[in-house]
C-alpha cells in the first residue's frame, strides 16, 4: 500500500520544528517530541521524514553544523569549544559529523572560508633558526 503524503503538514509539525530549533543543543529524543505533539514516535518520525526529508537526528545534526559553520568565523573559540558550544559530545564527534556533512574537517573549513582569522590557541610558527658557527 502506498502512502501519499498530505498537501499540508499537521498542524503539531511546526510546533516540533520550533523546539528542535530552540533545543538543538540538547540530546532530544523522539518519544519526547511525540508527547509534546500527542502523537506516536513511529508516527512523528514518519510524518517528520515525509516533510523534511531526513530522520529528527538528522535534522538536529544539520542545526548543530549550521551553528559551528558560523562559530567557526569567531577569532579564539577552540573546535573543542564549538563543538561542546553547539551540542556535540566532544571534539571528535563534532569533527566526524562535520566532515560526513561537509566534505571537510571542520579545521580545514575554518582555514578556507577565513583565512585571514588568526586563532589564540594557535602557537606562531617558529622562526626557522641559523646555525652559528
């Protein structure tokens, strides 16, 4: 049996889209969303994919790289600070979710789209020394 989506999202969509929005950071879970939108889990997370294209994590995960993208401009905020900043459990799993989405570390992002943004946690490079003789 084929479903076909409805023109029009329920009316508990936006309202569940609003909280993610404002949670993002948080570790939310389906079962919460449903409750708050009176609904079944498996029934939010259908209705969600059918009108967003991606699972709830997924959408979280999307507003969290959307936030570091920008966190990433700002001069002397460390990625292990971003990535605490914008939920992520640690470094590391910022930087595995950042390179599945993005296609590149988010170190390397940073290095791209500014350039110019000199980093306190960055030592200078060393001054290469001569040997007297």
């Amino acid at each position: 049996m084929t479903m076909i989506a409805p023109l029009r999202p329920p009316r508990w969509l936006p309202h569940v889209v609003e909280y993610l929005d404002a949670h993002y950071t948080d570790a939310v879970r389906v079962r919460t969303l449903a409750t708050l939108a009176g609904v079944h889990p498996v029934h939010l997370g259908r209705v969600f994919r059918q009108f967003h294209r991606c699972s709830v994590i997924q959408y979280q995960t999307r507003m969290r790289i959307q936030r570091a993208r920008t966190l990433l401009g700002v001069p002397g905020l460390s990625l292990t600070r971003i990535a605490l900043m914008t939920g992520f459990a640690d470094q590391s799993h910022f930087t595995r979710a950042f390179t599945a989405m993005l296609g590149c570390p988010p170190g390397e992002f940073r290095r791209v789209v500014h350039p110019d943004l000199r980093l306190a946690e960055d030592p200078p490079m060393p001054s290469p020394r001569r040997r007297v003789s």
